[in-house]
C-alpha cells in the first residue's frame, strides 16, 4: 500500500492525461462529486470528511499520524469502537456507511467480482491491520492464486479464506485485542514449501484409509461395474462410432512407463481397435467409472443437458470442458503417457450399467510430452530419495530424509515413520525382482504363511463345503449333531483330495504347482468326488445285505400303537360312531346349506339323514352353523356345530319352543337349533314307523 498525503487541491485532469491515483486520499481527491443541485450532495461531502478522519488514518503503512498508537498496522478499532463508529446513533450516518463502503470497494483493484461491501465487512475492516486489510476483501480464487504464486501451502487441514488472508498477511486475530497467545490459544498455522505439500499430497495418496460402511460398499459396486460398463460400452460403439471395431478386451494390472518408472498406472482394460480404414490394430486405453449414489448420477446427468450427443469423439483440447471431474482428467492422461496411448476411453454409468456418457479422447505426442516432463519435475521435487541415482547395495536401505520423516509423522493414514520405511524397504525390494511380478495372489507374507502351516486347511475345507453342506434338520440341529455333520464333511474333503491325487500324471509331471491345482480341479470337482463316494457307498451296501429267499414272505411292519396323553387322568377313547365320508370334508359347507346354495351330492346326503349324533366340547367354544352364537356341541353324523343350551336372549327377544306331553302333563322345551337342523330327519322316522305300524 502506497505513502498516505495529506489533503491537496485535486489536480487538473484532462481526457489525455489522466491522474494516476496513488493513494486513498488520491482517489477521495480525484472523485466525481455530484452536481452541487443534487439533494445528496450535503451528505456526499459530509461521507467524505468521514472517510478522511476514519478511513485514511486506518490505512497509513509507513508515516505514523499523530493519533495513531499502532505504527506501521495502521489504526486499528476495538470492536467496541468499530460499533460506536457504525452502530445506531453513531457518529457515521447512513449514507456515510454507504459511500465509504463504495470507497473501499473500489480502491480493492483485486475485487472486481465483488458487488459491494456490507456493513459486517465494514466493521470488521476497521479492526483489523493494514496487512490484513490489503487482502481481507480477495476472492477465495484471488487468495488460492498468490498462495501458489508465493509457494505457499499449509501443513495440515483445510485452506480456508481466513487462513489464507492470515497467512499472506502474517497476522495472527488470536493475538489481536488482548488475546493471549498461550497453549490456550490457537496456534499459528505452520506454512510449507510446494516441495513439501508435494511430497505430503503423494504420501496421503500413498496411504489410504481403510474404507468401511456405504464407502467401502461403492467402491465394490465401482469395481463389479467395470467389465458390465465395457461390455455395454462396445454395445454403444457399434452404432455411435460406426468406424470403430473393438476385436479385444485384456487386462495388465499395474504398470510402470518404460524409461520412466516413477511414472505409474492402473489402467482398467486395453482394448485391440481397428480405427477407420486401417486394417492394423492399435491399443486403446478404456477407464470405466460408475455412479453408484442417486446424487453422484443425477449431477452427472445435469451435466449433459448441454450436450447433444453424450457419447462423442474428441481432442485432449476439449476435454477439460467435456469431462466433469477434474481428477478423472488427469487419470486418462496419466494412462494415455504412461501405455503409450493416442487414445483412451472414459466410460460413465450408473448402478444399473447404463452408460450416461462416454468419451473417445485422442492425445497428441505433445501434450503426453509436456505431461510426462510435469511427473519429472515431481519426482525430482519430492520423491527423489525414492528413486537415487545410485541404488543402495543388496543389504542395505534407502534413506529417507527426515525433513520427510516428519512430515509423515504428521499424515495419520501412515501410522508411524516405521510404516514409512518398512513399507519403502519392501517396494524397493519387489521392484528389484525380475519382471513381470507374479500376481499378488499368490504372494502371502511369511507370517501367514505360517500361520497357514501351522493351522491347517480348515479354511480351504471350509469353503469348498459352503456349496455342499449337509443341511441339518432343524429339529435334529444340536451340538452334537452339528460336531458330527462337520466331522464327515472335512472326512470327504480328505477323500476328495485323495482322488485328486490318485487321479493325476503317474510322475507329476507339472510345469507349476498353479497348473496341477487347476488340471486337478478341471479333472475332478468336490461335487463330483461327493456323487462318486455316494455310488460307491451305494454298492457296498448292496453287496452287504444277505440274500432274500423268494419263499420267505416278507415280514410285515409292526404297527404302533398310538400313545394318547392323559387328561384329568383320563385317556380318550377314540369315537366309534359318527360319518364317514368318501371326501375330504368341504370348508365352510354349512355356510352354503344356511343360505340354500348347492352342495356335492354326498354332503346333502349326509345333513338330510342325519338324526343327530351330539358330542360336547371340553374346552372351548365354535360358532353355530345355523345362528351363528357360541356353542360347545358338535354333531358327528352331520358334521356341524349346532347349539343346545341355547339360554333367553336379553330383553325379551322372542325364542322358539316345543310343548310335549309328559306323564300326562303338557310342558314347554327349548326348539334348538340341533332341533331345528334335525327336525325332517326326525319326521321322516316317525311317518315310517306310523306307517309300519298301520301296515302300509
């Protein structure tokens, strides 16, 4: 910030020879006041008078004024002052508030995306000191550019605005205003070099937290997507790219650039391609990324609403506009240098497969030879103990420096300066070993190993069951029954080892324990070896059993008596009368007899002769067939529940009744409803035996 004057004359100013403003009271100078007609024009000088006794002191660097207390910071406001200042009643009116924060606004040449300042702003300006104040009103992206142009970056957390503006301007607010600076307070952020936020940027990557929960899921759903994702794709290039013919799909697994070993990649699938005319193939790389979440979709959805094809041909020139993702950029390029590519292809999808979009990118030699030229100078900024000159001999380690050890010791994903170089060591070690490496897995550390040796193979056993396991009915399941069904399978899984074993090449004569492995198990599965064990058990049984004499009859089986619990102390007896029907009973039929709907033949038949066979309930109650109210008597010849101690209904209701003479005395009885169900039974006897008594 420039040396404050003192108030001039303003300078004559002509169209061709502007005044070059040097300061605040420059530009308060050289302002375009209002015409004196205009009703403002009072307040507009009294805004300025303002400005002049509040702002210019508050910005002075080099000269101290008279009434300033803070040297070169400036004059800096309690928060108490800034509100006497500014709050209601204050010594600034509202329309100084509001010219002074156009003031400000514009002398901030590196504001210019600002609309203008707020009050809070204003006030919080007041309290702060001339290096504070020169970038408080910066752009988050203003802040971020200086911060990479001066080489600055932060140890640890987030780079937020006030960090930034603290870090630039070399001031800590704790320490402002009477704040202590003790353990209490919070401390001064620690800046590092872009060497060292290079090299903690590569360590945290290097390091990744073990994934758990919905994350560690996605990325399981990514990574089961890959090979749908490319199958789809080629689907989609059939018709989008009529000049393309994919005739292979291989994977390679990680990969180091020839010449340049620093320089790594994990491509998903290469892709043999005939492009055009060309009848040679040519290699393509092919990246496949899934949008598993419903928000990490729909916003790649919105972004191709601009577009009119979502599957398209382009140059590494577009594709910073056309791929959304800023790391997936640079992930196509780092596959395009390190496999030697012109072209690599970026497949989106969704959970289900479905490609949202897709790229065909074609990088020109040039841009791969700048890029690998920025890996270069990474490596050389950062990780140049990793890859010296000179290796180290066969017993000894790599240096790391311990500038580097305590950068680590700040990144929680490495767990120690240990894990740092025990992990260094056992890279370097295995990029020693002739190439290519052998999968990883078939490398398990010594400590498993033995582990492996000394258990057994229970593990092994153990998942060859999982497809054949004996299921154990559930009301035979026990300890014993469970020891016993695990018992014979590890016997069988022994026998279907031995198979294996007797079934192979007479000299074992295999190129690699791998290619006896699977010959062994192309030649005999675990549920072929259990069906064969089954047919020879079979047999032997057979072959066990005496011989059976034609003459002998069999022997009938025994039949057991059916053991019936007690009640009371008494055993039911079984019911020696009642129906008998040639069907299963019908549900329900009493509800069709009730409302005169058909029934079969034998049903009918049965409630029309039925004279009545009453049996009682012991416990409980059923539903009439007739008036539907609760009765415990049952009629075994007719099937139904029929009421007989049917009592008075409640106020009065009107009840059927029978009038029989007994001993010569009229008397009234109940008419039931197993009267009523039973009454053309009961007529239909009586006329009969009327007749046979009368002769007819």
């Amino acid at each position: 910030m420039p040396n404050i004057v003192e108030d001039e004359a303003p300078a004559e100013q002509s169209d061709d020879h502007p005044v070059e403003i040097q300061s605040l009271a420059d530009f308060i100078s050289s302002y375009n006041l209002p015409n004196e007609d205009d009703r403002e024009f009072v307040f507009y000088q009294t805004a300025l008078e303002k400005v002049k006794q509040f702002v210019v002191p508050l910005v002075v660097e080099d000269r101290v004024l008279d009434d300033d207390e803070n040297g070169s910071d400036g004059r800096v406001l309690s928060e108490e002052e800034a509100g006497e200042a500014l709050g209601r009643g204050g010594s600034w009116l509202a329309c100084d508030k509001q010219q002074g924060k156009l003031i400000l606004a514009s002398f901030n040449p590196y504001n210019l995306e600002m609309k203008g300042i707020t009050n809070p702003m204003l006030k919080e300006w007041l309290q702060r000191p001339n290096p504070y104040r020169e970038v408080m009103f910066y752009t988050s992206e203003s802040l971020k550019t200086i911060m990479q142009r001066k080489k600055l970056a932060f140890a640890t957390g987030r780079m937020t605005m006030t960090r930034m503006i603290e870090a630039l301007s070399g001031t800590n607010l704790h320490d402002l205003h009477g704040h202590s600076s003790d353990a209490d307070a919070v401390a001064t952020d620690t800046l590092i070099t872009s060497g060292e936020a290079a090299q903690r940027a590569i360590l945290e990557k290097s390091f990744l937290p073990h994934q758990k929960g919905s994350k560690r899921e996605h990325c399981s759903i990514g990574h089961k997507l890959e090979i749908p994702i490319v199958r789809r794709w080629i689907e989609v290039a059939d018709h989008e790219f009529s000049d393309v013919n994919v005739t292979g799909v291989y994977t390679c697994g990680l990969a180091a650039k020839k010449g340049a070993v620093y320089a790594k990649d994990s491509i998903d699938f290469i892709l043999a391609v005939k492009d055009g005319d060309d009848s040679s193939t040519t290699l393509w790389g092919f990246e496949a990324k899934g949008r598993v979440t419903a928000t990490t979709a729909a916003a790649e959805e919105r972004q191709l609403r601009d577009y009119r094809n979502p599957h398209i041909r382009i140059t590494d020139e577009r594709m910073f506009d056309r791929i959304h993702e800023v790391g997936e950029r640079f992930q196509v390029l780092q596959h395009a240098f390190v496999h030697d590519l012109d072209t690599v292809v970026i497949a989106i999808s969704d959970s289900q497969s479905e490609l949202l979009q897709s790229a065909v990118i074609d990088f020109s030699p040039n841009t791969r030879f700048h890029f690998g030229r920025v890996l270069k100078d990474l490596k050389d900024l950062a990780l140049s103990w990793a890859y010296p000159d000179v290796p180290p001999g066969r017993d000894e380690i790599l240096k790391i420096p311990e500038e580097t050890l305590a950068l680590a010791a700040t990144i929680p994903n490495i767990n120690g300066t240990e894990t740092l170089q025990g992990t260094l060591n056992l890279w370097y070690s295995m990029s020693q070993l002739p190439s290519p490496i052998p999968s990883l897995r078939r490398i398990i550390p010594s400590i498993y190993a033995f582990w492996n040796v000394v258990k057994g193979g229970s593990d092994t056993a153990t998942k060859l069951m999982d497809d054949c396991l004996v299921r154990i009915p559930k009301h035979h399941m026990n300890t014993e029954s469970v020891a016993t069904s695990r018992c014979f399978m590890i016997l069988m899984v022994l026998n279907h080892r031995l198979m294996q074993i007797f079934t192979a090449l007479d000299d074992l004569n295999y190129p690699s324990l791998k290619h006896y492995r699977e010959a062994a198990s192309q030649r005999l599965t675990f549920h072929s070896s259990l069906l064969a064990s089954a047919n020879h058990f079979k047999t032997r049984l057979e072959r066990l059993r005496p011989e059976i004499n034609p003459s002998t009859p069999p022997s009938q089986p025994v039949r057991r008596t059916i053991r019936r619990l007690a009640i009371d102390g008494v055993v039911p007896a079984p019911t020696t009368f009642g129906t008998c029907l040639p069907i299963k009973t019908p549900n329900k039929f009493h509800v069709a007899i009730r409302n005169n709907k058909a029934v079969p033949a034998v049903i009918q038949k049965m409630v029309d002769q039925c004279t009545g066979m009453p049996i009682k309930l012991l416990k409980g109650q059923k539903g009439c067939a007739t008036c539907k109210s609760n009765t415990s008597w049952y009629c075994v010849g007719c099937k139904r529940w029929l009421c007989i101690d049917k009592k008075k209904k409640q106020g009065g209701a009107q009840i059927d009744l029978y009038t029989h003479t007994v001993a010569g005395n009229n008397m009234n009885f109940l008419s039931v409803c197993f009267h009523k169900a039973h009454s053309n039974a009961w007529e239909r006897i009586s006329l009969a035996s009327a007749d046979k008594e009368n002769g007819l």
